[in-house]
C-alpha cells in the first residue's frame, strides 16, 4: 500500500505538527481546516517551527523551503481530498463534529482511501461506522508536540484490516516515530494513565492542597517526570482534557473520570492552556 499524498484535516496544533513530520519524510500535506484562513494559519505554525530549528543550526534553510514547499492549504474539502491516499483527521475532540465530518469525507474520497484520526479517546470502531469503511479505519494517535515526540499509538477498531494497520505502522516508522499497536478503548493507553493523573492535580489544586507550582514540582521532583501535570494539561489544551474526560465517562460509565468542576470552569473562562495564553499558567 503506498502512501504518497496525505490530507490533514484540522490545522490546529496536532494538524499542523502531523502535516510538517509527513512533509519531512518526503510526503506531500495538504492542510485543510473550516477554512482557507485557518488551514493557512496551520501552515503558519508550520514555518514558524522549521524557522526555529534553522535558527538554532539544527536545519539548513533549503530543508526548510523544501519541508514547506510539500505543504499545501487548501480553500475546502472537497479540493484537499484530491489525489489523498490517506486522511488523517485532527479536529477538535467533539465526537458530534468527527462523527459528521467522517460522513462528508464517506462522500468525497474513493473507498480506497484509508481513514486515520488522531483522536485521544473517542472509539475507533464507531467513527469507522461513520466513514462507512471500517476495515479501512484507524487511529494514530500522535503525541504533542508532533515533531518530538516518539510514540504513535496505532488503535485499532473492530473491524481494522491487518493490511491497513501494516501500512499505518509503516508509515509511522517512515515519519521517524515508534508506532505501538493497541486495541480501542475508551483514551487507549498513554491518556487512559495521563488524563486521570491530570485530573486528580486539578483537584489537589482546586482543594487548596498546594499551588499549581507545588503540585507541579512534587510530580516532577517525586516521580521524575519531565512535566508536571498541570503543565501538561496547559499543553495539551484544558477544552482537550475536558472532552476526553467526558468521553471516559460516556463510555466506561465509570465516574471515577468525572471532569474536576475547576477544570470546566477554566475551560468557560476560555483559559484553555499554552493556546490561549493563558491556562494554570501564564504564557
Ligand atoms: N493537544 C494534544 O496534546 C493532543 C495530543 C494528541 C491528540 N490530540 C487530538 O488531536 C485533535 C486536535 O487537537 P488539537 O490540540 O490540535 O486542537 P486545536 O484546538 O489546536 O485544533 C483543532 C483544529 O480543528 C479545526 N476544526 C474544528 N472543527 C473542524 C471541522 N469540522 N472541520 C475542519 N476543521 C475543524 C479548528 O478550527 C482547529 O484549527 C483532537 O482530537 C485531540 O484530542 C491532541
């Protein structure tokens, strides 16, 4: 199965870093998001990290030109998916949103066109229902920030073929990542352990047990983690956290995932994280 051209929906802060890791393993991106602003502005995200890494001596500035010159922003969906052998989705974790969009992209691409979302949580295999292919459906699961993180998480859904989940695995390799193949449920692994440690420092927090600078310090200095976690949810974005709890929720029925009120609240005061200037920290 060859891969050749990928289509990047979502140019967010994952979008953005899938589509610069595919340009730098000699594979034409294009970016798509609700509009051809948004998807320039994932573009935008995109130069600004090769240009620091040519600032830094890291990347020579012709790397970078021809990183950037396989990226494409695109006006609508309908002209990104033309000529994709696989879609990688990186919308936001709504599962009304992924749901609809695997409709419209059911339309528009060829069956032969292999599904992939990046999703932290949502189920694999309902999506795959959605984009009416399930043995061609899949997650990859990167890690933020996309260009330095190692793991991909390949999830796959009920009905996932083996072929697919081979090229998928492939694929990841050939982008420089170490692809680990888990079955679907509800967050996978790494955000099945991380979410809930996340939530249990919003509620250290939110009971006055420590500040946000304590709690942080105690997590890296007695577990030896290289971020605490209420920076890591700054990373990772507050609304991000939220969904996925939510998610666990729905469909563990297990409240033991339940989203700490001080988590929501930050969310509706839009203090979301490293995104929005503005999180359990300020940037
Ligand atoms: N943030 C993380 O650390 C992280 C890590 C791994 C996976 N993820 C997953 O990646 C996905 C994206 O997360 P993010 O942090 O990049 O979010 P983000 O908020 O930075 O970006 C989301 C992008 O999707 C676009 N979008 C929303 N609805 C859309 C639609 N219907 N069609 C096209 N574009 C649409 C938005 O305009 C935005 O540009 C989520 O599923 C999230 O769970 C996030």
């Amino acid at each position: 199965m060859s891969i050749s051209k990928i289509l990047v929906v979502g140019a967010g802060q994952m979008g953005a870093g899938i589509a610069q890791v595919t340009a730098q393993a000699g594979i034409d991106a294009t970016l798509a998001d609700i509009s051809l602003d948004h998807a320039q502005r994932g573009l935008g995200r995109v130069s600004k990290a090769l240009s620091r890494l040519v600032d830094k001596g890291r990347m020579a500035a012709e790397q970078k030109d021809s990183i950037l010159s396989r990226i494409t922003a695109a006006p609508d969906l309908e002209a990104a998916a033309a000529g994709a052998d696989l879609v990688i989705e990186a919308i936001a974790e709504d599962p009304a949103a992924k749901s609809d969009l695997w409709g419209r992209l059911a339309d528009i691409c060829t069956p032969e066109v292999i599904f992939a979302s990046n999703t932290s949580s949502i189920s694999i295999t309902s999506m795959a229902r959605d984009s009416r292919r399930p043995d061609r459906f899949i997650g990859m699961h990167f890690m933020n920030p996309v260009p330095l993180m190692q793991l991909v998480e390949v999830v796959r859904g009920l009905e996932t073929s083996d072929s697919v989940c081979d090229a998928i695995v492939e694929l990841a390799r050939k982008m420089g990542k170490e692809p680990v193949v888990v079955s679907d449920s509800a967050a996978f692994v790494v955000n099945r352990i991380a979410i809930p440690m996340i939530n249990e420092a919003a509620f250290t927090l939110m009971e006055g047990i420590s500040t946000a600078e304590g709690i942080d310090t105690c997590v890296k200095l007695g577990l030896n983690h290289p971020l605490g976690p209420l920076a890591l949810a700054d990373l990772i974005g507050l609304d991000t956290v939220v969904s996925i709890l939510e998610v666990m929720v729905a469909e563990t029925g297990d409240p033991k995932y339940r989203p700490c009120p001080l988590l929501r609240r930050m969310v509706a005061a839009g203090r979301l994280g490293r995104k929005a200037g503005q999180g359990f920290y300020k940037y």
